[in-house]
C-alpha cells in the first residue's frame, strides 16, 4: 500500500483549526481509496516567531524538504505585525516558498454553484460558471528582486527591482501551457509589455514557449486592461498566466469575483512535484478558536494535492464531489444563507467525512 509523508504547518489564527479537518477528510479518503499518510508537524509564521525568535526555523525547511508534501493553514496575526519586516511573518511564508523552490502558484477561481448569488457580480456578467485559473510566478520578479534603501538627491529613497531570467519565464509558461492543455486549451498571458522591460522578455518568451503547445490558444492581455476584463467579462478566461506580483493582485480580484474566499484553494509547485498547499484566505485572527471558521478550501487543497502532488485524482475527485454535496445543505457562519443549516467547523469537517 502506497505511503505519504506529509509535514503539516498549521501556523497561525484559524490554521489549527481548519487543518484539523482537512487532516481527518484526508484519512477518510486514505482509508477508502486504500493509502496511508504519515503526518508530521513544523513551524512557520507567528507560532514559529513565538517559539524560536524566527518565522521560518531550520527544522521547518528541512523537514519539509524531506515531505511528499505540504499542508500548510494560514499564518500571521495582529501581534506580530510591528516586527520588522524580515521577523514577521510573510517573511516566513516568502522564505518557504523559496527555499523548496515552489515557483508555480496555482489559484482557481471557481464558482460553487450553491453559492453563485455570493459573487458581487451581476448574474448576467458571472454567465453560466466562473472557472478560472490563475498561474501566478512565486519564486522570481520584484518579490525576490535586489531592494534597498538610498539616498537620492539628500531626500531618503527606496527600490525593488522587478528581473527575470528567461529560464524562469519559461518554466513558469510550461506548467500553464499545461494546465491549459488538461482545461479548455486556452492561455492568456499578462504582462506590462507596454512599459517593462522585464515584461517584454516576458512576452517574447511566453510565446516562445507556444511554439510546444499549438494546441493552446494563447493571447496577451496588459495587467491594467485584464484587471477590468476580470470584472467585465469574466467568462473570456481559461487559464491566467503572470509574474509574481501581477499575479498576486489579480488572484485577489479572481477570488473575490466567485463571492466565496473562504472557498478557494492553492497549490504551490517546484520542480518535483512536491508541492505546498493551502487555503487562499488569511489566518482571520478575529474568529480563531471559536470554531466557526470554514475549512472547506483547506479540504480543497487536500484535494489538489492529491491530484498534483501524491497521483491519487480519484480521492480528489471524491473531495471534491464530497464538498459539493455538503454545500447543497451545510453551511458555516461566513456562507450561511437562509434555507441552509449552519454548522461549525468541526461539523463541516465531518460532514464531507459522512460523505466520502
Ligand atoms: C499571497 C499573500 C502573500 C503574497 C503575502 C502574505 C506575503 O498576499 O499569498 O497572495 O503577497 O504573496
Ligand atoms: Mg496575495
């Protein structure tokens, strides 16, 4: 019987919580589709801070290295955010990102059917589904760029440098031609080529890289204009591919446009398919230990983590319809609506259990 080695990093507000649940949906389906997981546990963010004066400590990098792969809830909290910015800790969740090498960010955006009224668009812009999928750069650009502090004539300055290496680009490119190829087969590429140069060898080598791919329709769309695609129309997109930051914002505007951020999941990728998972929302510090948070995307990232990183797509699959079904009926507090029965984050979990 196949074994899984899996680090979880809970981290911080919520992340107990609802790692917690994604762990015991994961069992579930570990016992029906015949596999057994191996959990260990690591430090990263505030939690980490706490207990070793760093968010990211050694042991953590290491034992995730030696992991199939990566659980991780959400890090970060109030009492932390006046350290300096290389204590605090983002810098944690930079760092890991880094030091495991995971340079592809996959970010969909979907719509639960249940819950399309949650989205702030209109019915008729939303269409008959939202699926998109954002691939977003994690390692390279302004994020891991040279950055500083100066002076410019007397006045104090400051800089981040946004670079990137062709062979960064296109590795980046592959896995979305890739994942466009198992989707509808297109691929819109977004840059700032009208201004970046960064951006200019960007797009030179995206569509390079089609030249592999001529099956997938690619197009390029400047980050300002797809920004207001997004809310226009945003039925146009299959795939989304982009660098670091540009990838960051509009994740945000993609999440927000399906109305359920306490929905979406993530996978973070590296060249062996290891991979890092986590729900896309925060730690939402205000509701920690109350048990009312919604662990769905974390079950979710359980989820795409069987399906890209341990070769199980039909315990996906299973999650997935699973989560589906729950939705038709169960609700936590953040998706409640009337008609529904609300339940907290323990039931939530063992409802899609039930329904495994
Ligand atoms: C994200 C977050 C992080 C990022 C922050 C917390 C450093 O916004 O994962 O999108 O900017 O990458
Ligand atoms: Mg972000």
């Amino acid at each position: 019987m196949k074994n899984y080695k899996l680090v979880l990093l809970k981290g911080d507000g919520i992340g107990p919580e609802i790692v917690d649940e994604a762990v015991k949906v994961l069992d579930k389906a570990a016992e029906k589709f015949d596999f057994t997981v191996e959990y260990d546990e690591a430090l990263l963010g505030g939690c980490a801070i706490d207990a070793t004066g760093v968010p990211l400590p050694d042991e953590t990098v290491a034992k995730c290295k030696a992991a199939d792969s990566v659980l991780l809830g959400a890090v970060g909290g109030p009492k932390w955010d006046t350290l300096p910015g290389n204590l605090r800790p983002e810098a944690g969740l930079l760092g890991i990102r880094g030091a495991l090498g995971l340079f592809a960010n996959l970010r969909p955006a979907v719509i639960f059917e249940p819950l399309k009224s949650a989205s702030p668009l209109r019915d008729d812009i939303i269409g008959k589904a939202l699926d998109i999928l954002v691939v977003r750069e994690l390692t390279g650009g302004i994020y891991f760029g040279e950055r500083g502090r100066k002076e410019v004539n007397g006045a104090p300055a400051a800089y981040d440098t946004e670079m990137y290496t062709v062979p960064e680009i296109e590795r980046i490119a592959r896995v979305a031609f890739e994942m466009a190829m198992n989707r509808n087969k297109k691929l819109t590429n977004v840059d700032k080529a009208n201004v970046l140069e960064s951006s200019r060898l960007w797009r030179e080598t995206v569509i390079k890289v089609a030249a592999e791919y001529p099956e997938v329709e690619l197009n390029h769309l400047y980050v300002d204009n797809c920004a207001m695609q997004l809310v226009r129309n945003p039925g146009q997109f299959d795939v989304i591919v982009t660098s670091n930051i540009f990838g960051d914002i509009l994740s945000d505007e993609a999440s927000m446009i399906s109305g359920s951020i306490g929905m979406l999941a993530s996978a973070s990728l590296n060249e062996n398919k290891a991979g890092l998972y986590e729900p896309i929302h925060g730690s939402a510090p205000d509701i920690a230990g109350q048990g009312i948070a919604n662990p769905l995307a974390t079950i979710l990232s359980v989820a795409m983590m069987l399906k890209h990183s341990l070769d199980q797509p039909q315990a996906a699959d299973a999650i997935e319809n699973a989560v589906a079904k729950a939705l038709e009926t169960y609700r936590t507090p953040d998706i409640y609506t009337e008609g529904t029965k609300k339940v907290s984050c323990k039931e939530m979990g063992d409802i899609v259990c039930s329904l495994l």
